[in-house]
C-alpha cells in the first residue's frame, strides 16, 4: 500500500492518484509512459454509469426478489443494458415504480433532471385547471412510471459523453465531475415528506370540515328580493 503524503489515505501501490484526495502519488517520466497510463485506465461504459448514478439505494421490486433495499446502480444497470444495443440505443418499455408512486416531479428532481422535473410540476397542475379533470394527475403518473428509465438512460448518456468529450482532463478530475453531474439531491426527500404531510394536513381539514351545508335561507328562492323605490 502506498499512503498519500496529502491526506495519509491507503492507496494501491499501482495508483498514481490518491483515491481520496486526488493528490499525486508518482510522477511518471515520459509523457508516453503517461498516455499509456491514460489508454489503460479508460473506463468502461458500466463504470461510467455507476460513477455517474452514485451509491445511493432504493427501494426496487421484481418478480423474483420482490420488494429489496439495494444500490440504485444495480437496477439501472439493467435497463439500460435492456436499452442498449449494438445497434444503438432502442426504447423499451418498462416501469419504475418510484416515478409513479410519489410525485412525479419530486423523482424528476431527485435524479438532478431538472426540465423533467419542471414539466411534470407544471403541465398536470395547468391541465387540471383547464379541463377540471382529475384524472389528468393519475394519466401523467402512468407516463411518468412508463417512460423514467427510458429518459433517465438518455439523460445519464448524454451528460457521460460530454464530460468525456473534454479535451486534457485526467480520469480524476473527469470522475470528479461525472459525480457532480450525476448522483441524487438528498433534500429532495425531505421536500417530499413535508409535501405529502402538508397535503395529508389538508385532507384532515377537510374530513372535520366536512361538506358544505344546505343554504341557510334555503336557496334563491327563499332569499327576500330587493326592491327599489
């Protein structure tokens, strides 16, 4: 093991990076040597994904496992492997649970796809207001569980290859900024929970309110008719 003189972190003796601070561990004498170095430590494509998602867990659901609290990574690993193809990139339908179960936008938001996120807090919201038909809400979930793996694979492509079309970046300051880019944005969470006991608060409300009553004076007709003189 090779200790960083940085931060004293443990480090293979075959890194020439510490793995916790990025601090140099040794110079190599050649710039051949050191592209050499580059070309072999060229991640894969599923390294890139898993820098990318990050190592945060969720709750999944299959057929054989059912419910299990497991990295997110796994689960996307294989839609997206679903997805890709020699051939390119194909869409394939599938579910995602959390996207349809909570607030679609809050998922959106979680995932840092910030137009998504905006779309689904917007457009279900102005249709409900237009057309008075709840069922909009419930049809916009369905799209939402429907299409998040599809759109998630997309915005995780996309935003992997642009990092990696950075000219003279070295693979540590590259994975540095594939996590910033990537990951989750935990105060999402805690947005959702004050959401949903907020909503849960005016349903309460609502319940000892209860309906309207009956007109006291008993409708129009029985209201006196002003005259005047």
């Amino acid at each position: 093991m090779n200790a960083c003189p940085s931060c004293s972190q443990e480090n293979p003796d075959a890194a020439n990076f510490c793995l916790q601070c990025g601090q140099a561990l040794a110079s190599i004498s050649s710039e051949a040597s050191h592209e050499a170095a580059q070309t072999k430590a060229i991640p894969t494509q599923t390294q890139l994904w898993e820098t990318f998602i990050g190592p945060s867990k969720s709750i999944q659901f299959s057929i054989k496992t059912g419910w299990v609290w497991r990295p997110a990574f796994l689960y996307y690993k294989d839609k997206f492997a679903n997805i890709e193809t020699p051939q390119g990139p194909r869409f394939v339908l599938s579910w995602n649970w959390p996207a349809a179960l909570f607030d679609s936008f809050l998922w959106f938001l979680y995932r840092k796809m910030y137009m998504f996120a905006l779309l689904y807090a917007v457009a279900p919201a102005l249709a409900i207001f237009l057309t008075g038909d709840m069922m909009v809400g419930i049809v916009s979930r369905i799209l939402a569980g429907a299409s998040a793996n599809y759109l998630y694979y997309w915005h995780v492509k996309d935003k992997v290859q642009q990092i990696m079309a950075v000219p003279n970046l070295d693979n540590t300051v590259r994975a540095r900024l594939i996590q910033e880019e990537g990951g989750v944005q935990p105060y999402v969470l805690w947005l959702g929970a004050a959401l949903h006991v907020l909503m849960l608060g005016l349903l309460i409300a609502g319940i000892i309110q209860g309906p309207p009553g009956p007109d006291p004076l008993g409708g129009s007709e029985g209201r006196p008719v002003q005259k005047f003189y």
